[in-house]
C-alpha cells in the first residue's frame, strides 16, 4: 500500500502538470482560409496549399503547411530500407491534414500520444509567420529540433524543463520508451513559436524504435534507419525552405534526451555536413554508447527475432512481420534488463557505429578526442537532476546498498568501481536508487559533457560554445505556471532564439550576459528562479575525479567483447 501511494505521489503531479498543458493547448482552433496566394506555395519539388492557423488564447496566428510528405513510404519491400525520397509533383498538394505518428506504444496520457499510427509515417508539419509579419526578400534562421517529448519529466517531480523554441523544429529521437512524438500530437503546434518569434518551425515523423534503429548484420539490415529519415528531412529543408521564407544557410539543429543522441550523431557524422550551421543539444546521455553491428546483432537482433518467431538471418520474415509483432517484440526488449551491459540497457535503441552504411564512424567521446566534428557553434546543457528518470525506469523497485555497489563493480569493475563508490557512498539504510541517480547524473550527463566541451574548445578558442543547467522545480500548479516560471520560459525562450538567429545567446530581452564555455573558464548558464546565475566549473571536485577515471567503460567494453 506504501508503494502504491509513494508512484501516485511521483506521477499524480506530472499528470496534472499534463492536464494543464492539455487544457490551454486545446483552445488552438485550426482554421481553413480561403485559397489565396498566402497559403500557396511553390516549392522546386511541387505546390502547397496550407491554411491560416490560430492560437486565440495568445491571439497568434500562422501559416501553417501540415501533412507534407517528404519520402515514399517505407513500407512493404522499404521495411527496414533506406529512406527514399519524395519525387517531385504536379497539381497542388493539400497541406492541410493531420498525419499519423510513426508505430509506438504511447504511455503518456492519450491526448499527448499521436491520434492515429502508420507505418506510412514520414511527414512533416510546417508552420511560418504570417506573409504581413515578414519582410519582403528576408530568410528567416531555421531551426531543426529533435527530441522526444517536449516535457523532461523527473521521476521525484524535482526538476521539470519545458522549452519552447525553434526557428525550425523538427522532431528527431531514438528511445522507444519515450517515443511519444508525432506531427500530430497537441504537443506540436507550432503557431504560437512561428507567430511570437517570427521563425519558422517544423516537425516531422520518422521511424522510431525497432522499426527505424535495429540493425543484424545476419540479415544485412544496417540500422540508422530513423537516422536516413532525419537526413532526409534535412535534405527537403535544403532544396525547398526558401520557398516559405525559411535560410537553408542558417539551419540549427537540436535535440532532447534520446533526440539529443541522434543531434550528436549529426555533429560527427560526415553525412550530415553542409545539411546545418548550429547545434543546441538538451540532455545528451553522452556516456551511454551508440550500438555497435555486432553487438546489435547479438543482444537486440537474435532475441528480437526469437520473441518474433522469425530466423534472425531470415530477412523476408523481418519484413512480413505485422506492427504489433514488432512492437511486442520491441517492448519485450525495453523492458529486458541485460546485466551484461548495463548501461545499454537505458537506451536500447540508438544509432549505429561502424554500421556498413558508413553514416556514424565514431563513438561520440572518440569523434571528440580525433577532432573528427562539424566545427559549428553549439549549445549543450542538462537539468540537474537527470538521470532520474532512467534509474527509476530501470528498476521499478528500492535498491539496497549491495545491489548498489553490485551495479558500480559491474559497470566499473573492482577497481574504479570502489573509487566511485568512495565518492558517492551510501550514508543511510534504505532505498539507494537516489544516490544512484546523483552518480548518474554526474557520470552521464554533467562531468561527461564538461569533458567534452573542455575538448571541443582547446581544439577551437575561437569556436561559440554556450553550457546550460536547468535547475527548476516547477510547482505543478494545475492552473499554469506561476509569474516567476513565466519569467523563466520566457527567458529560455529568448536565449534559445537569438542564439538560432545570430550564434550568440544574448541579447537586448536577455539580463544576464550568457559567456562563452572554454577550458580554462568553465561557466555555465544556470536556469532557475527567481533569477538566472552564472556559476563556474559547476561540482568541479566529482568531475575531476571522473576525468581521471574516464567516461569509456560503454563503449570501450563493446570493443573489448568485440575483439
């Protein structure tokens, strides 16, 4: 009974924090005006007919294209293939309808989750400032955000980011246990962004989970699949954007969580080079490995392929499978914890490393260390307790102190497993998953990126390059978000933006001058209220000691297993 109420006490905020979300978006009406030359453009691959969209609560409204097909379908004999891209077209294509959410098993609540799914999923939904709102011959900045969820939940109801921002958003992720995502989904209007910010924002479906991310070299599948769909999309931003005001010269991307991951593996993938200039990347698990072939093959493919009664080399079969075969097989293996490679199991599926397709070379930690990255201005950040979420994930039940120190001699091994457990040792009897979480934290998110970043600008001084905490408990107000929170929203908002339209976080609507992360001054933005701080080389004394033991034991184990 204890139990019991303890979950409804984590989860009861967040949904009401949800219901408020839910409520006040449900007041954007869509409406259809009449055909006239703002809601029709010329594009070099075809002609779109969009509508005028409204947000009366904010009195915003935009011209928004949604439903635009940007590949053929990957279904059929395009299972499990790479993308292949939309041809150009003739007569005028309706950009007016909703479209599906590419297969998933949605747990946020209903109205949150996509309201219909395919597997014919690969559109976009576009939306820009009204033709009055912007100036004749100007190219609005783009901005292409990947992430899962607009909401970063924490599991306590400690910390909470929302963000709104983007000059174009697209939406791009990788986990299955958060693929809750699509152009359809209220989470994703983009009226009032589009209106308010004078940018333009996209969001696009791609494949998700098993279906965009599995790769068996038995059966020549490569994986990156959901990776081609984002390239892809890219591609169409290139070769279309200007023809609805948006810069194909100034393109951000950025992404969230396991968005963030594939957001990274744009910045080292020599693909993705001249697709965009800027990067923003929120919550980076950076620590938790991209898959290997084999390793893919071995601990996803064949139990994958056994939960779906097929051979794991049998192809045909993989490509016969019906969608809920394949995503009771892919819960099966979200829910499976391989204590072989624990830190794997976070994140089942991620993009590939080494695939034959050639598209990801490198772990990131090795892309850093080799100078192998698009040298473009970035921001990174985290909240600060982020690693909650995954621990209380992973394990639904109290952790004792010799399942603690069980798990960091299996991640670390003896010996730098008892020096992690000298820095982070349990004090108290009782639950360690939230000593657990602050080590995770750490380790995953915040001493891994300061490594990184203290990397990436020894090798470029001259190089932008902007660090952020958001450190906020929100107050889950079921009627919004209180005067100092708005204050915050708004600022992050302005921060974001100006840093997607000139490459520099501040500005005239900004108070505190946001400076430059570099090796030897290591400031970091602190999003909080009442005020935002600037705090320098933040919890330096824990991530010294992780510099010295390294961020490798991921993917450095793969390869030793490998060879």
């Amino acid at each position: 009974m204890s139990q019991t109420k303890s979950l409804v006490n984590r989860v009861l905020p967040i949904l009401m924090f949800l219901l408020f979300f839910i409520i006040i978006h449900s007041t954007n009406v869509i409406t259809c005006a009449a055909i006239d030359d703002e809601v029709i453009v010329k594009a070099p691959i075809g002609t779109y007919q969009g509508f005028i969209s409204q947000f009366p609560e904010y009195k915003a409204t935009a011209r928004a294209f949604t439903g635009i097909r940007y590949a053929k379908a990957p279904v059929n004999s395009l299972r499990w293939k790479p993308t292949q891209p939309l041809d150009a077209f003739s007569g005028i294509y309706n950009a007016t309808i909703e479209t599906p959410g590419c297969p998933q098993r949605c747990e946020l609540p209903p109205h949150t989750c996509p309201k219909t799914q395919s597997e014919d999923c690969l559109f976009l939904d576009l939306y820009t400032p009204r033709l009055g709102a912007m100036k004749k011959n100007e190219l609005l900045p783009v901005y292409v955000f990947s992430l899962v969820v607009i909401l970063s939940k924490e599991v306590s109801n400690r910390s909470y980011q929302t963000l709104y921002s983007g000059e174009i958003l697209i939406e791009i992720s990788s986990s299955s246990q958060i693929d809750h995502a699509a152009p359809n989904s209220i989470l994703y209007d983009g009226t009032f962004i589009a209106n308010k910010t004078s940018i333009i924002m996209i969001i696009a479906g791609y494949r998700l989970g098993a279906l965009g991310w599995l790769a068996n070299s038995k059966a020549q599948m490569s994986g990156n699949y959901g990776f081609m769909d984002q390239l892809t999309v890219l591609k169409w931003v290139q070769n279309n954007i200007a023809a609805f005001g948006g810069d194909p010269k100034r393109v951000t991307i950025g992404g969230q969580s396991a968005g963030a991951t594939s957001t990274t593996a744009h910045l080292i993938s020599p693909a993705s080079k001249g697709l965009f200039h800027q990067v923003i990347v929120e919550s980076n698990p950076l620590v938790l490995p991209m898959r290997l072939m084999d390793d893919v093959t071995i601990n996803l493919a064949t139990p994958f392929a056994k939960q779906a009664n097929c051979d794991v080399s049998d192809f045909e079969c993989f490509q016969k499978l019906s969608i809920d075969s394949i995503l009771e097989a892919q819960y099966f293996l979200d829910t499976y914890k391989n204590l072989s490679i624990p830190l794997e199991t976070f994140l089942p599926w991620a993009p590939t490393v080494a695939s034959f397709d050639k598209l990801i070379p490198y772990q990131t930690f090795e892309a850093v260390q080799k100078g192998y990255y698009h040298k473009v201005p970035m921001i990174f950040g985290n909240v600060a307790e982020e690693a909650l979420i995954f621990i209380y994930m992973g394990s639904k039940k109290k952790m004792t102190t010799l399942e603690y120190m069980a798990l960091l001699y299996a991640v670390f091994g003896i010996e730098d497993g008892a020096r992690v457990l000298n820095w982070y040792r349990p004090l108290l009897d009782g639950d360690k998953r939230p000593e657990l979480s602050i080590m995770g934290t750490d380790y995953i998110f915040l001493c891994s990126l300061r490594n990184v970043l203290s990397q990436i600008t020894t090798q470029n001084p001259e190089l932008p390059v902007y660090n952020y905490i958001f450190n906020h408990v929100l107050t889950f107000d079921a009627w919004g978000p209180n005067p100092e929170e708005d204050i915050l929203s708004i600022s992050m908002v302005n921060y974001f933006t100006n840093f997607v339209k000139y490459g520099n976080p501040n500005g005239n609507s900004t108070a505190v001058t946001w400076p430059r992360f570099s090796a030897n001054n290591r400031q970091t933005m602190m999003f909080q209220t009442p005020f935002n701080q600037m705090v320098k080389d933040y919890k330096k004394d824990y991530c010294d000691e992780w510099d010295y033991i390294g961020y490798d034991h991921g993917w450095l184990n793969q390869l030793k297993k490998k060879n």
